[in-house]
C-alpha cells in the first residue's frame, strides 16, 4: 500500500503526493466516500459533455447563442 504525507500548510491541512500519483491539473475536485477523500482531476474542457449528450442539433446551439432583447420592463426586474 502506498501512503502519502499530512502536513499543515498555514490553517489548512494539506497532503503531500507521491511522485506517481501527482495531477497534470492545477485544481482537483474533492469528495468523500465513507471514510476515503477522493481527488479527481477537474476536466479542462466540455468534450465529455459530448460523450453524455450526444451530438447538439443546429436548432438547439442557435437557440443556446441567441440573446434575448433587454426592454425596459425587464431591465427594471433586476
């Protein structure tokens, strides 16, 4: 089993990696798991949103990109 370092960095608890299993990423998400805390690299771009929706129809990215027109009744709302 491989273990890793705790150390206190300022008021924050932080855990020092072992070369093989450092992130190419500057940012990780964090979650527990029972009593395990799981890092996972945060995704750098949307691609696997492909993957979950499947390909967007040409109606549905103009309606995505289309801004509505601000009038005055609705600008008052904010």
């Amino acid at each position: 089993m491989n273990k890793a370092k705790l150390f206190w960095s300022g008021r924050s608890q932080a855990v020092r990696l072992p070369k093989e299993f450092r992130f190419e990423a500057r940012e990780v998400s964090i979650r527990r798991q029972g009593r395990a805390v799981i890092l996972e690299p945060l995704d750098q771009d949307w691609a696997w949103l492909d993957e979950v929706t499947g390909p967007l129809d040409d109606d549905f990215v103009e309606a995505a990109l289309e801004r509505p027109i601000a009038t005055s009744s609705s600008a008052q709302k904010f």
